[in-house]
C-alpha cells in the first residue's frame, strides 16, 4: 500500500515542476494502473545517451514525440523503468479496440497526445508519434479513408518539401500522412507527419481507395482513418507527466458516430 506522506511528497513535487510541464516522481510500480509500464525522468546527456542501445533510443522517440534529431536536442526524457524490447507493450493507446473489429485494418490518430495507431479487427498492430497541424491550420478531427499514395510528393506549402512515404486521406485538402521532422508539438499545415519507419510501415500497409473507371466515383474506399480529438496548445504536453502514462487513451465504441 502507498502511504499517504508518499502521496503528499509526490503531489509537492507535481505542483513545483508544473511550470515546466513535468513531474519529477513517480508512485511504486504498485501504485501504478494494472499492466501499465512505470516511467521516470532521466537526463540525457550525450554521455547519458550512450547507456541506451539503438531499440531503446527508437522507443524513447515515440515516447517523447521527436524523431532522432530533435530527440538529441533534450536535457532530459520519459523513459520506462523496464524495457521489453516490444514497443507495443509501451503504447498509450489500447491493445485492444472493440469499436474497429468491425474493420481489417483502421488507424486512429489522437491529436490530444500527438500519436496514432494501426489496427487489424481490433487489435494493435502499430503505434507511433505524430505531429500534427500547428496552431494556425490544425488537423481536422473526424472519419475518413486512405485515398492515394505516392512514394515521394512535393508539398503545395513549398515545393522545397519533399514529403516521403505520403499517404492522403482528405483528398479535397490535400491532406496526408508522410514522413517528415517530429519536434516534440504539432507543427505540420493539418497533414500528420510521422517518423520515416513508421510512415514507410503505413505506406505499405494501408489499403487505397479503389476508384471506377470513370475516375470520378469510389468504388472501395480505402483504409478507414479517425482523427480524434484537438491538441490544448495553452498546456505542456501531457505526455511528459509521469501521472498521464497511468491510464491508457479511451477509444471510441462506435468510430462511425457523428459522422
């Protein structure tokens, strides 16, 4: 049982660092959610990067929302007490997704925690971080299909991005997955930028829509896509307190509702 002076130590702790949006305690393992990996804070030096091997590192930048070179850039990270060596068991997302068992394949993108995940009949197959619109042209939540892809795109924004791996799902907004820099925030034009692995794993994973002949009407649509929720641009990001890894993100039972 956590005493309740250990309750009151970590809650001053909590209450101090919240300025920097982090918490620098966390409870026992047994005070953490059933299942739910324990996390801390830990510096990352480039002498301290040297302790985590090539895997870990990947993992540490799904965790902390940055692809390899804005992850370099921290003082500090979330990492877990324990590694597995199986990412999944680290996704905040559910294993298991009733509402999508309906479907092959669905993905699901949670804007409030800059992460997404991939799954088949409901179950979890992939997750990873996102960054997606900034500010000032945010990613739109709702229910969608994977349109069309193409290995490399020029971007309508600056025909100097070259976006990778791009997958659509708004075709009348030109609005996509593909690889791009993850710096830790959504900072994308409403597109969902993804690590280059990942974005590479969904290019050839998800399914295209499947147009007629006429090249005006879907005979199949693609691969289903829900985008859920907006990110609160006024808070730090949820995901560098330790409180937040305790429970994992909700799901919606029904994916179609309000469409």
């Amino acid at each position: 049982m956590v005493s309740n002076e250990t309750v009151r130590l970590c809650a001053a702790a909590v209450a101090a660092a919240a300025g920097l949006g982090l918490v620098l305690c966390s409870l026992p393992a047994r005070a953490q959610s059933a299942g739910q990996p324990v996390y801390r804070i830990a510096p990352f030096s480039p002498a301290d990067r040297r302790q985590f091997t090539p895997e870990q590192r990947a993992l540490l930048e799904k965790l902390n929302r940055r692809d390899a070179e804005h992850l370099a850039r921290l003082s500090e990270v979330i990492v877990p007490e324990t590694w597995t060596g199986d990412e999944l068991d680290y996704s905040p997302l559910p294993r298991e997704w009733r509402g999508a068992a309906q479907f092959a394949k669905a993905i699901v993108v949670d804007g409030r925690s800059q992460v997404f995940g991939a799954y088949e009949a409901g179950h979890l197959v992939r997750w990873g971080p996102v960054s997606t619109g900034r500010v000032q042209s945010q990613t739109p939540p709702g229910f969608y299909h994977l349109t069309w892809r193409a290995r490399q795109r020029r971007s309508t924004e600056n025909d100097e991005w070259l976006l990778n791996w791009y997958f659509n799902f708004i075709n009348e907004r030109g609005i996509s997955f593909h690889e791009f820099e993850l710096p830790g925030r959504p900072a994308s034009h409403a597109c969902v930028r993804l690590l280059a692995r990942d974005a590479k794993w969904l290019f050839e994973w998800g399914q295209q829509w499947r147009l007629n002949p006429d090249k005006l009407h879907v005979d199949e649509p693609g691969t289903p896509v829900l985008i859920l929720g907006v990110y609160d641009f006024r808070q730090p990001p949820p995901w560098l307190q330790l409180a937040w890894w305790q429970q994992p993100i909700e799901l919606p039972a029904d994916p179609l509702a309000g469409r």
